[in-house]
C-alpha cells in the first residue's frame, strides 16, 4: 500500500510459484524442518497461497509456534477412529498423516477419522489434493476426507 496526494494506493503484487516454494522451502529449512519436510511444507504453502488461500499469511500467524519445534511423529497404533494431533501444526504431522490415510483407503470401505486437537487444518486440503492427483481417486472420496476433517 502507498501514499500518493492523500490518497491511498493498494498495489498488487503476484508472486509465482517458483517464487513463493523456493523462499517458504528456506523459511521452514531455517525453521528447523529435515530435508523432504520442509519440502512438504512449502508445497502446502505455495499450493494455498497461489490458489488466493492465504497461505502466506497463514505461515506468518504460526511462525513462532514452529520455530525450531519440528516433530512429525505420529504414532499408527494410536489411530483407530479417532487421532489425537496434540495441536501440533498439520504442516509438520500432515504429510505421515494422509500416508497413512491413504494406506487404509483400500483396507476399509467406510473409512472414519475425527481428528482431536488439530488447530490448523486447512494445510491437509493441499496433501490431499496431491494425493488424488497422483491416486487418481475420486471426488466423491476427497469429500468424503473433507467432511471427515472439517
């Protein structure tokens, strides 16, 4: 935004892709996040942000809470119907999360997960597009995940 004869301008700047993964891969990097993770994380970064899902600002508002705290671990035994993410942010636990998601899709025809404790997320919509792009699972399933996120 700027100043010009008592006037205020908004200017709007785009970013590309290329732009915005490449930074947020070095932010997460500089965050304390292994190799293959911040790699993850810019990619639901950059994926929200490019298609106007704020993803930027979304990593700004949590930047503090994942300064030098990354830990993605996730215990499968202690998934059945219901998963506890101890308010770890989705951009660390989500990548092993829909994994493991998608490894009980062909074991279980009503799969169900409530999820406790998860304080962001917005940043599994990204992993789970990308998984039914490379799947090619329907978009009846997608739903299904979503209304069983949200």
């Amino acid at each position: 935004m700027g100043f010009c004869n008592n006037e205020f301008i908004l200017i709007s700047v785009s970013y590309s892709y290329y732009e915005v993964f490449t930074n947020t891969q070095r932010a997460f990097s500089g965050l304390g996040f292994t190799y293959g993770s911040d790699e993850d994380a810019a990619f639901i970064t950059t994926w929200l942000e490019i298609l106007g899902l704020d993803g930027i600002k979304l990593l700004t508002l949590k930047i503090k809470e994942l300064d030098n705290t990354f830990n993605a671990s996730i215990d499968p035994s202690n998934i059945n119907d219901e998963f506890d993410c101890k308010n770890k942010s989705s951009l660390m636990i989500g990548p092993g999360l829909i994994d493991y998601l998608i490894s009980k899709v062909d074991k279980k025809e009503n799969l169900k997960l409530t999820l406790k404790n998860c304080n962001d997320p917005i940043f599994l919509i990204p992993l789970l597009y990308k998984e039914i792009l490379s799947l090619q699972i329907s978009k009846e399933i997608l739903i299904f995940y979503l209304q069983k996120i949200f």
